[in-house]
C-alpha cells in the first residue's frame, strides 16, 4: 500500500510530463529553451522508475497501462528521430568546413605530398620510358595507348549514366583506401597517398610522350580538378585520423579518434560530393565531342570554385 501511496502522489509530475508531451508534440523541444527540456528528461526518468515500481507491485492494471503510454510518448519525443537540416548542414559545408581546411595541417600536408610525387613522377615517367615501365608497367602502357588510340566521339547512347556509376564506385573506392588507410597511424594514408601520385603522375607523363596524348587530354582535363582535388581530402581525412592516435592531446586513444572522426566526417563528405561530380562530368562530358576549349573551361571554373570554397570561404568569411 506503501507504494500505491506513493505512486499516487507523484500523479502531478505524471501529468506535468503529459503536458509537456503534447507542447514537444507540437512544436518541437526546442522552443522549450533548456530548463523545460531538462525538466522533461527529469520526469520521464521519474516515471520509468514508477512504472518499474507499478509493475512489480502489480498495481491496478489501468495504473500500469497508463503509465506504460505516457513513458512511450515521453520516450519518443525525447529520442526523436532527427530531420535533415538543411540549414544547419549548409552552415557546416559553407562556413565550418572551409574555415577548418584552411588551417588543417593533416589536410595540407595530404596535398603538397600528393601534388609533389604527382608532378615528379609525371617529370620521371616523360623523360624516362623505363621509369614509367616500372611504375605502372607495361600491360597499362598498352591498355592507356590502345584506349586512346581514337579520337573522344562520344560513346554510344545508354552509356553515359552506365559509365557515369561506374566511376562513381571507381572513384570512392580510392577514396575509402586513403581515409582507412590513415588509421595505420598515419601512415598508410601516407602509403596511398604516394602511390595514387606516382601512378597518376606517371600515367600523365608517358601519355605525354604520346601522339595519343591529344585523346588523352580530351578526356582527362574536365574532370581531373575534382577527381584529385577529392583524393587530397580523403588523404588528409584519413590521415587526421590516424594522426589522432598518435597526439592523443592528453585523451585516451580511443577518445582521441572519436573526436579526430567527428572533425573529419564533414572532410570525407565534401571528397564525396567532388567524386560524384567529378564522375558525372567523366561520365557526360569527358567522353563528349565538344572541343576541348570547352573541356579546358569545365576544368578551369572547377579550379576556380575549389580555391574560392577552401582559401576564399576558408579565410574571408571568419567572424
């Protein structure tokens, strides 16, 4: 009877939290402001607790059944599935995220050793054949030789969007290998970094050796600024990562990468919006018959767009 008592006098907080159910119902826990919100979280304990208690005394069943409703209306309100926010996920890309690749040294480090091995192996492979045997070998000399051996016409009708997926999946799998591989500590970011720069960069300057290099331009200069441009941030997202392991800033290893995670989420996130619109323009454009001062303008503007969001958005909009 103790316990019935006591379940009896707590029916003013039961129906103080029903009240607050139908408010949150309508418009939200968040016009509550804080107080009321923790106020709500205090009584939808409360009530868990008091129907453990009615539950085990086997009070009356209309007790049970009403307090079983009210702590599963309180429970989905106060664990509420979350609706895409436009607005908050703008503000993360548009004004976070550039400000933080400005300053990410993990981000930075990803690009000058990228665009460094890039730009010497691509002198390597131009001025030396065996060179270039050796680093992407000579089956891929041919097959690179042989695919641009005619003219960029276009391919047949259908393949676009067929192809259009395929570098989709292509493209994000080198993605995936740089961000997981910097949970090697760094390091194998570090590894997949330098080996996509040294093949690429080869596959460049021996193509330049080529008569095909002609083809080989036509189809590789549209999309190439975004394709790259989102392998540098997988790297560098990976490699912060992997980095967070290593300088702990005097968290645990594992507190570490879950903070390190959360900061390189939105960095993975803008390399897969860029591998998405870099297959698209692979997919339709690249393959295209349109001149290549068309392809050459597609590459430039993508340039342009990419120092304004990251140098531009990064440095003039702080507050």
């Amino acid at each position: 009877m103790k316990v019935a008592l006591l379940l009896e006098r707590r029916r003013e907080q039961w129906h103080e939290l029903e009240s607050l159910c139908r408010l949150m119902e309508r418009r939200g826990p968040r016009p509550l402001g804080g107080a009321k919100v923790s106020r709500f979280a205090s009584l939808y304990r409360g009530a868990c607790a008091d129907l453990a208690l009615a539950d085990a005394y086997q009070l009356p069943l209309d007790t049970v059944e009403y307090l079983h409703q009210l702590v599963g209306r309180a429970h989905n309100q106060l664990y509420r599935s979350q609706t895409f926010r436009w607005r908050q996920w703008g503000r993360t890309m548009f004004v976070e995220l550039p400000r933080k690749l400005v300053r990410d040294r993990a981000l930075w480090l990803a690009f000058a050793i990228f665009w460094g091995i890039f730009a010497l192996s691509l002198y390597l492979a131009y001025t030396s054949r065996e060179y270039a045997d050796k680093a992407i070998g000579q089956a891929a000399m041919e097959s690179y030789r042989e695919n641009f051996s005619r003219p960029i016409r276009g391919r047949p009708g259908g393949m676009d969007s067929a192809m259009t997926g395929f570098y989709v999946q292509h493209n994000a799998g080198i993605g995936l290998r740089c961000f997981a591989g910097g949970l090697l500590f760094g390091i194998g970011g570090l590894f997949t970094v330098v080996f996509n720069a040294m093949q690429l960069g080869a596959t460049f300057g021996y193509m330049l050796t080529l008569e095909e290099r002609v083809n080989f331009l036509q189809f590789v200069t549209a999309h190439g600024p975004f394709e790259l441009t989102a392998i540098v941030f997988s790297a560098g997202a990976g490699m912060r990562l992997g980095f967070s392991l290593v300088t702990t800033g005097g968290l645990s290893r594992a507190a570490s990468l879950r903070q390190a995670a959360i900061e390189a989420s939105p960095m993975m996130g803008a390399a897969v919006i860029l591998f998405c619109l870099a297959a698209m323009i692979e997919g339709f454009i690249s393959p295209s018959a349109l001149p290549y001062a068309v392809k050459a303008g597609v590459a430039v503007l993508s340039t342009v767009i990419l120092a304004f969001y990251v140098i531009g958005l990064g440095l003039l909009r702080r507050d």
